[in-house]
C-alpha cells in the first residue's frame, strides 16, 4: 500500500513554555495522548489479522520500548503478543560488512543473520512457534543458548531498525504482515522559525541513554551520528512509506527534560573535543525552552528509556 504521511505538528517554544507551568498537568495531557496512540495502533493491528507485527524506526524513535507497550495493549485487549529483537539475529562483529575506510558498518542489513529471520518468521506465520537466538553483546557473538517461543494463537512484534526491509519477510504470506513505522511527529519553532527538529531530539535521547545506561561519553555517541543517519537514509527510510501505521512518539514536555539535563551533560565535555562545537550547537537550541525536572516523567513511561537513569549532574543514578 501506498502511505500518505500527515505533515508534522509544528509548535511554538513560547506557548510551549505556558504549558510547561503547569508542570504535571502537561505531562498527563502528553501521556494521556501517547497512551491513545497506543491504543488505536493496537486496535489496527487486531483489524488487520496479521500474526507477524514488523515494528521500525530510526535510532532514539523509542521503538524499542514502544514495542513492548503495544504488546502490553494488544494482550489487555484479548490478542497475546510477544515482542522479537532483531538485534539477537546479529551475525557477530568478524562477519559484519565494512565502511570504505574499513570501519565496520554496524548500520548494514547484513550484520543480521537474514535466512535465519525469514525461516523464524516463516514458521510463526505457519506454526507459530519457533527457535529464536539469543546474541551475547558482551562478547558480539552468537550465544550457544536458544529461545524457544510460542505465540499460542497470538502476535509477535518484530522490532529493529531493519524491520521493514521486505527481506525479512519474503516467505511469509502478504496477509500476516503488518508494518509499523515509530517516529517523532513534532517540531518546534521561535517566532515561526523552526528551531529544534525530530534529529536534535533523538540526538539528545541517544546521547543521554548511552552516557546512562551503556557507559558511552557524549564524545562518542557524538562521533557514531553521522554514521547513524547515513545508516537510516540508506536502509531505513526507503521503505518508510510501506508502513501501514505511522506511530507518533513524540512527548512535547519533552523538551523541558533535555533542556533541564544538557548543560551538565556539556560540562562533562573536554573543552578540547572535537565534539564540543557539535554539542554546544545542539545544546543551544533548547536555550529558550523553560526546564522541567526529569522526575517528573511517570513510571514506566516511554520516556524512561532514555532519561530515567540520568542524573541532575548528568551522573548515572
């Protein structure tokens, strides 16, 4: 099918910040709304009878965790589901392709063992069980260890930035497909001017989970970035208009969060990185938003993902 993408919300900093005084109420409105979303993406998927759920999204979109709320939603309303990472597919670091610079390309499809996702998901839209593995990021290699899974009459979502790619599902029926694309669907803009898009927001969210929870300095998130969009342009957003379903995870208050954590993050820079210029450039944009302190993002919250475990001082907690 052929998907018509609705132009994305564009809203001023300065109403933006009215909102923001309210603190908590704003963070209900925009809870409430994403929880809607939810919803109605599971209530589609339901509609479609689709037993294979292919779920994408560009890096920092939260489809990850979305993935597993819309399967939370899809059991709660009668259809169990199960959510599959493909990043248990990688293939291990000695089989991955290579940059021109003989770097390794982590973006490629063919860090994922394909054959052995087609036969997974071939056998799920058959038998719905199958023998997923499991890969041990530690030692970026394969674990001797499987996961055997049955979907007992209900879904799996498929989650991974590589989920649309049609390779993927090239055996399974047409009909058992259902494609998923998560993004951010909101912008922001001073004076009609726009100011902070999608990509500044999902840099902020990458840089922030990684110092967090995977022990990377904003220097090397910073220097992985440009790779991680040269990676989405070539293998994600080509099939971005096969979706079926666009889901919004974008949180307006959002902004109040980065804007309340970045400049302890930035102090954590070298003044002499090469990244500094890069990250004050980003850091700048979110000057005339009014902070918001990050406990105030509920429990379980999508946003959780990337801010739950980042400190005032920009310190793990």
């Amino acid at each position: 099918m052929i998907t018509i993408w609705v132009p994305k919300r564009l809203v001023e900093i300065d109403l933006l910040n009215v909102a923001a005084r309210s603190g908590p109420q704003l963070v209900q409105v925009c809870e409430d709304s994403y929880a809607r979303r939810l919803q109605y993406a599971a209530q589609k998927v339901r509609q479609s009878g689709a037993k294979i759920i292919m779920l994408t999204g560009p890096s920092a979109s939260g489809k990850t965790t979305t993935a597993h709320k819309l399967a939370a939603a899809l059991t709660e309303m009668g259809t169990p589901a199960q959510v599959i990472s493909l990043d248990n597919f990688f293939r291990g670091s000695q089989y991955y392709p290579r940059m021109p610079d003989g770097t390794l390309d982590y973006e490629h499809p063919d860090t994922l063992d394909m054959p052995l996702i087609r036969q997974c998901l071939q056998e799920l839209s058959q038998t719905d069980k199958t023998v997923l593995p499991i890969y041990d990021f530690v030692r970026e290699e394969r674990s001797e260890e499987t996961e055997a899974i049955d979907l007992a009459g209900g879904v799996c979502i498929v989650e991974g930035i590589h989920a649309l790619n049609p390779m993927l599902t090239s055996l399974v029926p047409s009909g058992h497909v259902y494609r998923i694309y998560a993004g951010l669907r909101e912008e922001y803009c001073q004076e009609g001017r726009r100011l902070i898009n999608t990509q500044n927001i999902r840099l902020c969210r990458r840089v922030l989970r990684d110092a967090a929870a995977r022990g990377r300095s904003p220097e090397q998130t910073l220097a992985m970035w440009d790779r991680v969009l040269d990676g989405e342009t070539r293998y994600i957003k080509g099939f971005k208009n096969t979706a079926d379903f666009l889901l919004d995870t974008a949180f307006s208050y959002e902004l109040g969060i980065i804007a309340g954590l970045l400049p302890e993050v930035g102090r954590r820079m070298s003044p002499d990185s090469r990244y500094t210029e890069m990250w004050d450039e980003a850091a700048r944009r979110f000057e005339h938003v009014q902070p918001l302190d990050r406990q105030l993002i509920p429990p379980g919250a999508m946003l959780r993902e990337f801010y739950a475990g980042v400190g005032g001082d920009g310190s793990k907690v």
